[in-house]
C-alpha cells in the first residue's frame, strides 16, 4: 500500500539490554519458553522465561496479518 493510504503504519523497534549479560550459549536458546539462564546471580530474580517468547509472537502478529477462515 502506498505510504499515503489509511492503511499504511511503519515501525520500528529497537532493543538493548544493559544487564547482566548472556553467554553465546544461551542467546541460542532466548526464545525457548520457560527458558532462563544458569548464572549465580540471578537465583534471586523472579521470572518464568517467557518474555522474549511473549515478545516476539506479539511482533509477528502485528507484521503478519491475522489468518481468518472462512464461514
């Protein structure tokens, strides 16, 4: 669609993250549901591990339309 139209949105998202950090192990497994790092440090932080899972089915409905079927 045209950029004009009524129907056009273009976003953009950006992340950062300034934490604790992640071995280059567990960047392989970051969108794995219940999935959390084995650090030390973060025995005292709460979570389920579904964050970025959340985060990134959220954006691909927003790219992808919605599949409807039909009656």
């Amino acid at each position: 669609m045209p950029s004009g139209s009524a129907f056009y949105s273009e976003y953009v998202f950006t992340c950062e993250d300034n934490g604790y950090g992640m071995t280059p192990e567990f960047v392989q497994r970051l969108f794995v549901p219940f999935e959390r790092a084995e650090d030390e440090r973060l025995k005292g932080i709460q979570g389920t591990g579904l964050g970025m899972v959340i985060t990134k089915n959220i954006l691909r409905m927003m790219i992808q339309p919605p599949v409807r079927a039909l009656p």
